[in-house]
C-alpha cells in the first residue's frame, strides 16, 4: 500500500499546480513528466514534493527538483510510515531490557537506508528499500535483536503469497534482509536450506527477425539508442552515463567510465574498453554536431541523462506489431553475447567486454544456436551415414 504520493508543482494554464508523477515500466519516474487531467505532459519547471498524513492532517514536503532524488525521498519515508504501521516504534537510542542492549529495528532500517542512498545508486537503493519496506510488513518484532529464524521463513512465504513474489525476487530481497542483518550484528539465523530457491533461467536474446523488424520500425534517432545498446552489450545505466569522450572514432571503441562530476560509478567500479561496428561509429559521427556543449551521448534537453530507454523501446516495438511484453533493454545485452559467442569469440574475450566478474556469469549466455544453417551443419556431419 503505497502512503507517499509524490507530485510536481508546475505551472498549468497561468497557474501553480501540483501534478502527479508519471512512472516508467522500470518503476522509476519519468523525470519532468506528469499527468495533467488524465494526459501526460512534460513540464521541466517546478519541484518534486512528497505528501503523505499524520493522522487527520496532511504534510507536504518539497524535495528538489531531481527526479531521482524525489523518488529516493519518496521509499525511504515509505519505509518509516511503514514502519510504524507495522506496530515499530521508531526509537533513535538502544534501550536496556531485561539486561540486554536491544536496537529498534525501524530505526535500524531507516538508518542502513539512509547510508544505502549516500553509498549506493537510486536503482539499488530502490531495491533495498523495498525488501526492508516488506520485511517491516511481514514481522511485527520491534527489536533488531528479536528477529529469528522463523521470522525469516515466515518473510519468504510472505513474499510469495501476499506480495506475489516470483522465485528470483524472493530470493533478492531475502538476500537483502540477511545483508541488513549482518551488518546488525546478527547472524546465523537460517541454514542452507531454509534460503528460498528458484531456477536460473536461460537469457532470452532477439532473433535477427525481429531485431530486422524492430529497427526498420525505429526513427532515427531510436534507430542510434537501440543500435548502441544492441551492439555495445552495455548496462542502462552505462548507456544513460556514456560521454563523448568515452567514444574513439579512430580505434571504433567505446569506454565505460567513471563519472565523478555525476556521482556514478560502473557497477564493481570495473572500466572497460569495448570495440564496436563501423556503422555505429558513422552514426555517432553523425549525431554529434547537434549536441552543442554537453558532454553526454544521450541526453535530454538540460544535458541530463536519457531516462525512459525501456519506454521508447515498447513504444517501436508496438509500432513495429512486435509483442511489447517481449521487448526489454537487458534482452539487447544477452543477445550482444549470444551472438558474439556464437561467432566464435572467446569466453574470456566476451566476459571483459560484458564487465563481467566472473567466468560463470559469462557462460550463461552460451546459448545453443537454433538458426536453419546450424542445421544445415548438423546435417553435413552425419552426411552419408544413413542411406
């Protein structure tokens, strides 16, 4: 149950006025966009404002104008109303009882929150506030010290029948739960088996069909985003943060890189050099010239980073006749590995590239080919075998 709206004062027909936020299929906000009588409009004026009630009374609280930090401020009071709604009272000293130190465990989450914004990205900060929102929810404990294992089990059922919860899910937010505990102090609560289970599916890559279709469906400049996800095989976020600089045209590379003056780091902080097509170099070229002084390749209008890829991206594929549903960023990813595996690359070769740190996570996208002319390889094998 959400209990925190957040909203945005714009001006709307010569007047002030606060507006809904429109969230992406991602979950995160649309930055600058909001609903205005039922339509979507985008509005890169006013400031974000959080709004929830305290008892009978509505409090209202600016907090900023980036949407990333609105949507911050929004879970981490989402995860104190919630909280408190669960019976947890929010205590800032430990207290003594019955001759043991015992911390409060909502102000034990609001406080590891609190450190996850400042250390962490939005994306993984979103992740941690959620699985602490629901643990809040499904154990009525009010000390850290008081949890135990069957708190845990009873998070996972939880998770699986009240929150609806697949397999993987519940395993990322049990996992979640246990950092926040260890970090508490407190460990040894489960055993091996009492973790959640769930198969690792298979990556699902594109078929050179539909990427054909998809593309042919794309404009241009929707042709350059997909083109450089498709054939980069970079994370959202490395694609949002990539620079200008990042790009060799004389060596047809690309770099992920650390971007101190934005606050983003790579994920596990690892840089690397990827070697791209011709083709997406010659189109970079291409777009360059209109980008005047911002230094970002993807960038909105106030030289920001490009938010709503996943939106656009089932948008041409609607447009396309291709199935949405069917269509995510990561998918561009796992299918820039499968293909270059598939043409022979090596293992070691496509880990570096992907920022991968280990060799296992790699091999997941050794995918068998099932494309007519690997058939037609199969056959010449056993050629002359059977008559």
């Amino acid at each position: 149950m959400r209990l925190v709206n957040l909203t945005k004062r714009v001006m709307v027909n010569g007047g002030l006025r606060y507006c809904p936020v429109v969230e992406a299929a991602n979950g995160r906000i649309r930055p600058d966009v909001v609903m205005v009588d039922g339509t979507e409009e985008r509005h890169p004026e006013g400031s974000y404002y959080i709004d929830y009630r305290e008892g009978e009374k509505r409090v209202r609280i600016s907090v900023g104008k980036n949407a990333a930090d609105a949507q911050s401020a929004r879970l981490s009071k989402q995860a104190e109303l919630n909280a408190v709604k669960a019976g947890l009272e929010i205590l800032d000293a430990p207290v003594m009882i019955g001759g043991q130190t015992k911390h409060s465990l909502a102000a034990a989450i609001a406080s590891y929150l609190e450190d996850v914004k400042l250390s962490k990205k939005p994306k993984t900060y979103s992740a941690y506030s959620t699985a602490l929102n629901y643990f809040a929810e499904s154990c009525r404990k009010q000390f850290v010290e008081d949890i135990d294992r069957k708190d845990m089990l009873r998070f996972s059922a939880f998770l699986r029948d009240e929150k609806d919860q697949s397999p993987r899910s519940v395993y990322n937010k049990f996992e979640s739960m246990m950092a926040f505990l260890k970090l508490q102090g407190v460990r040894g609560l489960v055993g091996k088996t009492d973790w959640p289970r769930f198969t690792e599916e298979s990556p699902e890559v594109y078929e050179r069909e539909e990427i054909s279709k998809f593309l042919d469906a794309c404009e241009p400049n929707e042709r350059l985003w997909f083109e450089f996800f498709l054939m980069t095989g970079m994370r959202e976020q490395e694609v949002m943060y990539t620079y200008w600089s990042d790009i060799n045209f004389a060596k047809c590379t690309v770099r992920v890189s650390h971007k101190p003056d934005r606050n983003w780091t790579p994920k596990a902080y690892k840089e690397r050099t990827i070697p791209v097509p011709e083709s997406l170099i010659a189109s970079l070229k291409r777009l360059k010239p209109g980008h005047g002084n911002c230094n970002l390749v993807f960038a909105t209008s106030g030289c920001r980073p490009k938010m709503d890829f996943l939106d656009c991206c089932k948008a041409v594929a609607k447009r396309a006749k291709l199935n949405p549903e069917t269509f995510w960023l990561h998918k561009f990813r796992a299918t820039f590995a499968t293909w270059a595996l598939w043409k022979q690359v090596d293992l070691k070769t496509v880990q570096s590239y992907l920022g991968h740190s280990d060799m296992e996570s790699t091999m997941r996208y050794l995918k068998p080919a099932g494309h007519d002319h690997v058939r037609e390889k199969m056959n010449s094998v056993f050629e002359g075998v059977s008559q």
